[in-house]
C-alpha cells in the first residue's frame, strides 16, 4: 500500500511539474492566435530581467481614466479596463469598471491613484522580449521614437478575458526587428 502511495504522489508531482508551465504556454498562444487585437500609443523606460533575459521596456500611453460614479477606488485595487478604439486606430480606455464586463474586450488593469474625477490605471503591457543582443539597440531606437517631439512608437497587443500578450513593437510602420536591422546597415 504504501510503495503505491509513494508512486503516485510521484507521478503526480510530474505531472503537476510538466503541466503548469503547458497551461502557461497554452494561455499566452491561445491570447495571440484568438484574441482581438489592439494598438496601443507607448512612451520609454529601462531593460533586464535576469529570469526572462533582454526586452525593451514599455509603458502605454494609457494611464489615467475618467473615475465611474458612485464607485470607491483604491490603491492596489484590481479594476476591469474597457477597451474601445479610436479613429486613428489606437486603443483606448472607454471605461473601468470593478465588475468583470459581460461583452467586449478588457484588461484586467491596477489602481496607481485615486484622485477627483480621475482615476491613473497601470496596464499590463510592459515588455516586449526579443533576442538577446538585438534588445540595446532596439531600445535606443524605440527610445529616439518615443520622445515628445517624435512619437511614432506603437505596440499590437491581442487581448482575450484579460489577458494581454504583446505581439509586436513598431517604430512608425516597421516591426522593431525590420527597424534595427535597417539601422545597422
């Protein structure tokens, strides 16, 4: 009885091993082969995770909304961020709401303030992870792109019950890669 208890608790504990990081993997393909898809306006920021390795560092343009009435927010609080798009095609905020939205794409977002009639919202769409050695020099050139006198830095991000999975960073109408690549030459 009990060699059958020590083997199964093993082979438990393999599967639990091997099916986490499936269920990760499955989670973030199934976002970018079915969610919908949305370009969202960035602004710059700095690069390295020591587990994940090089990414270049973003941050939308997205951080305040208007606060919905009759709602108590606070720091910290989980909150759902309504997606609608603009008519130069970028995404915005319409709404935030504390319930999960019935319809319609939203991303699950966190509460950097409170304050009057606005409310600052984090998203969370801040890395963009990309081969190891291009990523320096892919943050210098999102980096010239990203300034106030020249923003033309852009990322699609594929969105599905909250979940985001950046699918590309763009400098004007490249993908970031084709933009490196040209700088280089």
């Amino acid at each position: 009885m009990r060699k059958e208890l020590i083997i199964g608790v093993f082979i438990g504990l393999i599967i639990l091993q091997i099916g986490v990081p499936v269920s990760m993997i499955a989670k973030r393909e199934s976002t970018l082969r079915y969610g919908a898809a949305f370009k969202f306006k960035t602004a710059p920021v700095d690069p390295y995770d020591a587990f994940r390795g090089r990414y270049v560092a973003l941050r939308v343009d997205i951080n305040k909304v208007a606060k919905p009435d009759g709602v108590e927010l606070k720091y910290g609080q989980k909150v759902f961020a309504q997606l609608a798009v603009d008519q130069n095609g970028i995404a915005q905020v319409s709404q935030i709401t504390t319930q999960k939205p019935k319809e319609g794409s939203y991303l699950v977002a966190t509460i950097t303030y409170p304050s009057g009639s606005e409310v600052g919202i984090n998203l969370p769409i801040d890395r963009y992870y990309m081969e190891e050695r291009a990523a320096p020099r892919a943050e210098q050139v999102y980096r010239d792109h990203s300034r106030r006198e020249k923003q033309d830095a852009y990322v699609t991000v594929k969105v599905m019950d909250g979940f985001a999975v950046v699918d590309g960073l763009y400098i004007g109408d490249q993908r970031i890669e084709d933009a490196i690549r040209l700088n280089n030459k």
